[in-house]
C-alpha cells in the first residue's frame, strides 16, 4: 500500500511503457522514498535504505544472470556501480544524496537522457 502511494505522489506513471522505462519507474520510486527520508528519523530513513539496497542487489543479479545480454563492458560498469552504492549502504552514516544522484543517473540513463 505504501509503495502504491509513494508511486502516485511520485508522479510515477502507471500506463505500461517499455522495459527499460519500467525498470526507470522502479528507480524513480524506491528515489521518492530516499528523498522523503532526508529530514525523517532513523526508522524510516532505514526503510528507504532497505528497499534502496533491495534494488540496487536485484540489478546485480540481472547482471550476473546468464542470459543476460548486456555488453560486458556495461555490465563490468554497472556492476561496479553497484558495488560503490551498496558500500555506501554499509555505512553507518550513509550520504543519502549520493545514493539519490546515482539513482538519478540510472534513471536518466533508464529513460534514455544520459543529461
């Protein structure tokens, strides 16, 4: 239910697009729920952070999968990126707008518009 919600205040659409536009969608939202944490208290700022990590940890499988038909250097550069956000994960004090830039950037990159 709160993903639901945090998908219609996110501006998130629901019609289907492609692939990739959905794989934005879901950066988009697990980022609406990082942004909201900015200024919450610990729980909430550990939830965001949860699904953060549940993300980022399901690219890397999709990844490392088999079938997966990436160019090695693409996914040698994601998997990289991975590893560095989930490190920041790891910390203690985690720079919250750090995991929101690179979220954004695998959006932008997701929708098409490197910026």
């Amino acid at each position: 239910m709160q993903q639901m919600l945090a998908t219609r205040r996110s501006g998130v659409t629901q019609q289907t697009g492609s692939l990739r536009e959905q794989e934005a969608d879901v950066f988009r939202c697990v980022n609406y729920g990082l942004k909201a944490t900015l200024n919450a208290d610990a729980v909430d700022q550990a939830r965001a952070i949860a699904d953060n990590r549940r993300l980022w940890m399901a690219l890397e499988a999709a990844v490392l999968h088999p079938a997966n038909q990436l160019p090695e250097a693409l996914k040698g550069s994601i998997l990289n990126l991975s590893r560095m956000v989930q490190k920041e994960m790891d910390l203690q004090t985690r720079d919250i707008p750090f995991l929101i830039t690179m979220n954004e950037q695998m959006i932008a990159e997701l929708s098409g518009d490197p910026g």
